[in-house]
C-alpha cells in the first residue's frame, strides 16, 4: 500500500464550496437492480445501487460525478450489462439517499469501506469475476485512493473527466490562490500516482473547459502503469462524452475490462 495522503488539506471551506454540489434526488432502482445501504459511521450511510448481469463477468464499482446520484445511472446501466460488466454506483455523503456533510477527508475514508462492502457482497452472492474501479469527475478522487491502496486486489483502473492537480484546477474556475498546504498535497499526490502499475484506461474529451483534457495528459504521464491508455473522445466536453462517442466509449471500456 502507497504512503497515506493527508486530504484535510483539501477541506478548506473555499475548495468545499466548489467540490460538492449535493443532488437529493433519487427514484426506485429498475427490474434487476438493488438498492443498498452502507454504514460508514455511526447514523451516517452511503447509498448504491447493483446492476448485476452475471456473476463471473467483472463487477465495476462507480465512483460518479458531481451533481449526480446513483439513480441517473439506471439508463446508463444497460450498456455496462451489455459488454458484459456488473455495475455498482455509490455515492457520497448528502448526495442522493445518503445522509451526512461531505468531505474531500470524509469522501475518500468512506471510499475504503465501500470498496469493502462491494467486495464482500460480492463474495457473499457468488461473484466471482475481476474487479474495477472507475472514477468519472469528482469520483477520480476515489478511484485513484483506492487503486493506490489495493493494488493486488483491483484489476484496474478507469477515470473519466478525472484531474490530480487542484491548484490548476482552482484557477480554472477562478478561487484565490493559496490554499495552506495544497501545492505540497499535489506533489505528493503526482508521487503516490506514479506508483499504480495496474492496468489504467483514461477517458476524457478534447473540448472539456471543467477539467481541461489537459489533466488527463497529466495524469497519463505520471501515473506509472505500463498498460495505459488516453482515449480522447473528439467533440465532446465535460458531460457529452457518451452523448458524443456512446460507442467508441463502451468499445474502449470492453476491451479494457475482457482483455480483448
């Protein structure tokens, strides 16, 4: 397991306001799917949904983005079945079902016992196929956390629309430089990346202006994996990019998850 990151630095009230956007919305999970509940401290739950398809395909456990909640994923859900994948969405804290305040600290230790819930539910109901992790946005937090922490026990890693340096990404959307601490947080966040070597399938678009397709050049090159992969979706910006390349998209993450 990598050197532990202090997020704390990244819970100054400035860069809150700009990280989270909590979304209440939800509505029922459709024929197949199912809802679950997850502790993650005391009278504080996360909410997921399963959209299982088989259980000896490979499981993906979805880190979503900001503004949304599992529920928008249901649509979503069909093609991930389709190319042979079970999907699992969570969610954060005050997002959705999910009750509590969240955090960038609180947000990626509520990560870890996710991932070990969806690692026991799966065991528990017979699954026996590889497991993924996937970030789009927000999520790529999450994602990059736990690739970093359970390298033996994840077979990959997929980021969508995902950034590492959050000064560049603060003076995109214009908050006040500096934040205390934060430009030693990233120097050391760009080392613990460099340290995944699981197999790695980055997906960004090449008009995105919320993270510019330049954070995804930056995280193909210091994250250390010798089997990654920066599919650009041409035409498309921060949230088209299944509206723009819905096939291109689904054809990268099949292969990338069968091997094929």
């Amino acid at each position: 397991m990598a050197d532990q990151l202090d997020y704390s630095v990244l819970d100054d009230p400035q860069l809150l306001q700009i990280i989270f956007h909590p979304d209440s919305d939800w509505s029922p999970p459709p024929e197949g799917a199912t809802d679950h509940s997850i502790p993650v401290e005391s009278d504080v739950f996360i909410a997921g949904r399963f959209h299982p398809i088989n259980q000896t395909t490979p499981s993906i456990l979805y880190f979503h983005g900001n503004g949304e909640v599992v529920s928008d994923y249901d649509w979503v859900s069909r093609f991930y079945n389709e190319i042979g994948a079970n999907l699992f969405v969570a969610e954060y804290r005050g997002y959705g079902k999910s009750n509590g305040i969240p955090t960038s600290s609180n947000t990626v230790a509520d990560a870890h016992i996710i991932f070990k819930y969806f690692q026991d539910m799966l065991n528990s109901n017979g699954y026996t196929g590889a497991i993924f992790i996937m970030g789009r946005s927000l999520g790529s937090q999450s994602a990059l956390e736990l690739a970093t922490s359970y390298p033996s026990e994840i077979k990959g890693l997929i980021l969508e629309s995902g950034f590492i340096q959050n000064v560049r990404l603060l003076k995109y959307v214009g908050i006040p430089l500096p934040i205390p601490n934060l430009e030693s947080f990233e120097k050391a966040a760009i080392k613990r990346i460099s340290e995944i070597t699981m197999p790695v399938l980055i997906i960004h678009g090449d008009l995105d202006t919320t993270i510019p397709h330049t954070e995804a050049e930056n995280i193909y090159s210091n994250i250390g994996s010798s089997e990654k992969k920066l599919l650009t979706i041409r035409g498309s910006d921060h949230n088209s990019l299944m509206l723009v390349g819905l096939q291109e998209y689904f054809d990268a993450i099949k292969k990338f998850i069968t091997g094929g």
